[in-house]
C-alpha cells in the first residue's frame, strides 16, 4: 500500500514506508489504490439459454430463478420472458440475442423501475438488461 499522505515535515507525521507482499488482503473501510490492480480469479457466470415466448405477461418464457446470466433467443418483438421470483437484493443479467426487440416482464403484481404493475420494458436486439431485486417482484430499471 502507498505510504500516508501526511508531510514529514510536520510534527507528529509518520510517513509508512511501501509494503509489497503476496497474499489475500481484506479491507475494513474505503481504499484508493494508485496503481492498477489486477485481480487473479476473474467473475466468471454461467450462461443459461432461454427461447422466449409468448405474447403477453402471462405466456411469457419464464427466467429460472437460479440463473444469473441469460441470453434470451428468438425474441421477435412480440415475444417476451418474465423475471423470476428470488430473493430481495438478487442481480441479474439478460441478453437479448434475437434479432428484434424482447419484452421484459415482471412477475405479476411486480414493475420494472418507474413502469406500472405487470408492465413489460422492451429490450433491444444485442443489448443487455441489467436489474436488482428489490422485494421479490419489483425490479431497478435498466
């Protein structure tokens, strides 16, 4: 970690020197690095595949609540999937890999950010969804 950035030049200032070592670091408060840090265990998700469906709410392709990661095929515009019932504070991931726009529906009762109840969101084709749960049903905007 790099030393403090108190002057030695004042009364009491103990400058701590340099220390480079090897191994696992936990932090208790805030850290400001000033060079790069790399991490040697990369977050890697697996992808779990889901064909969407439907054309409203309720016959939408359901997202099993297990995933993380989703990439939603054959999304044409019409079709949509619905987010899974899981756990307040639960992140996910959707890819939309169709070639059109997919509808994003909240379970039912549910919104997606500012949207009403049941409302889907339209996600464009090659973007990405990413939203928090917040109570079960009720999602962050994209």
């Amino acid at each position: 970690m790099a030393h403090s950035a108190t002057p030695s030049h004042q009364t009491g200032a103990v400058q701590k020197p340099f220390v480079r070592e090897a191994g696992d670091r936990s932090f208790a408060g805030e850290v400001e690095f000033q060079k790069v840090v790399t991490l040697q265990n990369p977050v890697r998700r697996k992808v779990t595949v889901v064909a969407s469906a439907g054309s409203v709410q309720g016959d939408a392709a359901a997202i099993p609540a297990e995933a993380n990661f989703i990439s939603v095929t054959g999304a044409d515009g019409t079709k949509g999937a619905i987010l899974p019932p899981v756990p307040a504070g639960s992140e996910l991931v959707i890819y939309n890999a169709g070639g059109s726009a997919l509808k994003v529906y909240p379970q039912t009762g549910g919104a997606i950010g500012a949207g009403s109840a049941n409302a889907s969101v339209n996600l464009s084709s090659r973007a990405t969804f990413r939203a928090v749960c917040l109570d079960g049903v009720n999602w962050t905007a994209p």
